[in-house]
C-alpha cells in the first residue's frame, strides 16, 4: 500500500523562501537606483568636447615649454597662502599674456581663472586663501605674442 503525501509545511517554507529572496533582490535594487539617482557626478570640464579638439594645440604649446632653457616655476607659499608663478627670463614683461586655471578635479565649482598680469620680475601672486585645502591643477597658457606655450603642474593647497 502506497502513502501519498500531500503539500506539507515543508513545501511552503521552499514557496516562501524564494519568495523572501526574490523580493530582497528587489528591494535592494531599488535602493541601489535610489542611491545612485541622488550622487552629484559631473564631466571633467563642462565643454570637453570643445577642448579635445583643440588638443594638439595644447601638445604643441606644452613641447614649446618644455624647450624653454628655462623652466616656468610655480610653487605654492603656506605662510601666505599664494601660489607663485615666475615666468622664464626669455619673455619680456609686456608680451606676456594668458590665463592661469586653478582646476579642482573632485569638484568643478571651485575651479579659478586668472588673468596673467606679471609685475616687473615676470612674477605672478595668486592668492588662494578662499580656496578650500587638497589636490589642485595649476594649468598655465601663456603667449609671448607669437607662440602660444601651456605648462601645468599638481599642487597640495593647505599644507
């Protein structure tokens, strides 16, 4: 004589166990979603695009730096909270012109431009008092009135 089982507690705890595990797969992917939906991300630079295309004139300005017999220098002064940017002696005062970025990688809204107005040492201050301590990228691109150079540099601001 055959025993027939019918459905017992035992086939109920299975249902209800994949059950439990299928709706945490769930609910953890929503929280996943929900989590990722509120973190603030951002592109490098707002038109990078832009800029790429222009990159080879970076490349080249960058080379025309490096073949300088002297070194652009920027160094950054704790005591004063300054960054210093001493142009090479080749360039004459006047004929300097450009800008100095003060980029901040984590976060764009902190990113600096400055005008290049050296003083008569071919020495430029940039005070960086408001600025918030870390990593920085100081981005020179100046022009002597016939080439264009770049030279940039990783700072720590704060230390």
């Amino acid at each position: 004589m055959a025993i027939r089982q019918g459905k017992g507690a035992g086939d109920r705890r299975w249902a209800v166990g994949v059950t439990a595990l299928f709706g945490g797969f769930v609910l953890f992917m929503l929280v996943c979603v929900g989590i990722s939906s509120l973190q603030d991300y951002q592109l490098v630079e707002a038109d990078y695009y832009r800029k790429g295309l222009g990159y080879q004139d970076r490349i080249d300005g960058l080379n025309r730096a490096h073949a300088l017999t002297t070194d652009l220098e920027i160094t950054y002064l704790s005591a004063v909270q300054a960054v210093i940017i001493d142009f090479p002696p080749a360039f004459a005062v006047d004929s300097i012109d450009g800008e100095i970025i003060l980029y901040r990688p984590s976060n764009a809204r902190w990113d600096q431009r400055y005008q290049i107005k050296p003083d008569s040492n071919r020495r430029q201050v940039v005070e960086v008092t408001k600025l918030p301590a870390g990593w920085w990228r100081v981005k020179v691109d100046w022009s002597d009135g016939r080439q264009r150079y770049y030279y940039e540099t990783a700072l720590v601001l704060g230390e």
